[in-house]
C-alpha cells in the first residue's frame, strides 16, 4: 500500500510590513480614543469652571447687596462729603462706593492701615471708629500671613471676602472647596477655576465692551443716568447738578496729591464717562465719538481666563471680552 503524504506550509508569523501596518492602526485608533477623551475633559473642566463662577457671582451679589444696603442706611463721612462738593445726595453714593471697597479690597494694599505707607479708599474716608468688623478682620489674616503682592491678590481677598461676610447664613467653603487652592503658597487660599489657575475679581470694571453691550442705556445720553446701578439718579455724571463738581478744578487735599474732586474720584474709584481726552477715544476716533453723558457701567465681575489661560482686557481697568475662551461671572448672571 502506498501512502501519500501531504506536506502543509506553515507561516511562520506576520511579516515586517503586517506588524507596521497594525502598529499604526492601533497608534490612530488610541490617538482617536485619547482625543475624545481630553476633548471630554476639557469640555468638563469649562463646565465646572461655569458652574463655580455662577455659584460665586450669586454669592457675590448677595454681600454685595447688603453692603449697598447697609451703606445707605448711614451719614457720608465729612471726607466723602468734601469729596462730594458739599452735595449730600452725591456724597451718599460716594459712600456706597467707599464701603464697596472696604468690603471687597482687591489687592492687599488697600488693607495697609498706615496712611503714610499707602493711600487708600479705606485710610482716607471712612474714620478708624467707623471700620466695619469684616475688614479688621482682613486686616488681622494679612497681618498673620504677610503675603507677597502678586496677579492672586484679587482672587485672595474676593474669597476672604465672600467667607467673611456671609449675611446669608450660606458658608461658601461648603459648596466650593474644589474651587479653594494656595496655588502660590503664601499662607492665603485663592479662589481657582478647574484648570487650577487663581480666577480675576474686578470690583469696580469700566470700558468692557460686554458690560457695555448688556447695558443699553449707556448709549444714550437721555438715558446715560442708569448706567451705574450705585448712581439710579446720575450724581456722579456732567448734568446741571453734578457740572460744577465734575468741572471743578481746584485742587483738592484730603492727604493725597493735588487733584480736583472729580479727578480725585476717578483716580481712586473708577473713571465717570467718555470723554475727548479719553484715551480709547483718541485710539479710536470713528469708533469711540465722545458723548457728555455716556457714563460707564460698572458691576462686580469674576473672570476666568479660559483653557488657554490668557486673560485679555479692553483696558487696564476692566475685564475685556477679548480672549474668546474667558469665563467672566455678567455674562453668566442670567444663568
């Protein structure tokens, strides 16, 4: 009997090229995988970052109101009403302002208790028996924890802020400690979004293109009184009550340089209105036309600096709309 035998040719594995070619299509299909997967990250860190600011502009408007409210119940200091030109009603809302920024500092020398070291808000109208307790209470942790001036100074005293004036009953580390971070280790926690950067506090913005928009009014000159929620009845605009004191050049003293009222007030404070001599408007003639009355809109605004963590403004002063990816707390109050 003859057998016949038949030989099978085994391969013996993949070839180079085979091996190249999986190599790579697992390389996309991992590539493809983490892209989706640091895409959902992201979108979840922008997220959360809204969430927070939402949180934190409710808590902000809050103290913010009772501070206004309780200023209003209270007699101007006799340094406002110099700083008014004697107008009560105007020293009244000077005063709002003042205790504005008591309450909510924006660096740490507005804390400085020592007039000669540093001219402040606080030093020069509001008497030492007239401090509130909140801000002796600021006073006290920068004095503990002496920290270096630097870009988390806002965020600092906007969380040491909204900690201690917590006229709601609602504790704010309760419901944001994945927000509370001492990112330069100075001894003082900052308020920080989720890519962990310190988030911007603008006490008094101007000029921001999006408060701006938001606010019509401020457009026309009729209406140009509204567009400072702290000044309803235009104290502080160029109309027939307030034109000697925004005109007035005489220089005025309480211990700072020689300035005239208003320009005192703008120096401290923030600017009034548009003016020829306003820098955007020489910048920017055909589109920034000087209007007597076209006061700035100034709230309260927290910013993020977005994914890319540049933070763009419109001036020194404000937090401009100019980096697409900027988280800023007015455009989310309607949220």
């Amino acid at each position: 009997m003859i057998r016949t035998e038949q030989h099978l040719t085994r391969r013996a594995g993949f070839t180079l090229m085979e091996l190249l070619v999986v190599i790579a299509i697992i390389a996309v299909l991992a590539s493809m995988v983490s892209l989706g997967v640091f895409a959902m990250i992201g979108n979840r860190t922008k997220s959360n970052t809204e969430a927070n600011v939402r949180v934190l502009h409710k808590l902000l408007q809050t103290r913010w109101a009772a501070v206004v409210a309780d200023a209003k119940k209270e007699t101007p200091s006799l340094m406002a009403q110099g700083l008014a030109g004697g107008d009560l009603e105007r020293a009244r809302v000077i005063w709002i302002k003042i205790r504005l920024a008591e309450a909510f500092p924006i660096n740490y020398s507005e804390m400085e208790p020592d007039p000669k070291k540093v001219v402040n808000i606080v030093n020069t109208y509001i008497p030492a028996n007239k401090l509130k307790p909140h801000f002796v209470k600021y006073r006290t942790t920068i004095t503990a924890y002496p920290p270096a001036p630097g870009p988390t100074e806002p965020s600092a005293c906007l969380l040491m802020a909204l900690r201690t004036l917590q006229t709601d009953g609602v504790s704010l580390d309760d419901q944001m400690k994945n927000a509370v971070a001492d990112t330069d280790g100075d001894g003082i926690p900052e308020l920080v979004d989720g890519w962990g950067r310190p988030l911007a506090f603008f006490r008094f913005p101007w000029n921001d293109a999006a408060l701006q928009a938001a606010n019509p009014a401020a457009a026309n000159s009729a209406a140009a009184k509204f567009s400072d929620p702290a000044d309803p009845t235009g104290k502080l605009l160029l109309n027939k009550l307030a034109s000697n004191w925004y005109k007035d050049t005489t220089p005025f003293n309480p211990p700072i340089e020689m300035k005239s009222r208003r320009v005192l007030f703008e120096f401290l404070f923030h600017p009034i209105m548009v003016t020829a001599t306003d820098p955007l408007v020489i910048a920017n003639p055909a589109i920034m036309t000087p209007k007597i009355n076209n006061a700035y809109y100034t709230t309260p605004v927290i910013a993020s600096a977005g994914k890319d963590g540049l933070m763009l403004y419109s001036d020194f002063s404000s937090a401009g709309a100019g980096s697409a990816d900027n988280i800023l707390s007015f455009q989310l109050r309607g949220d």
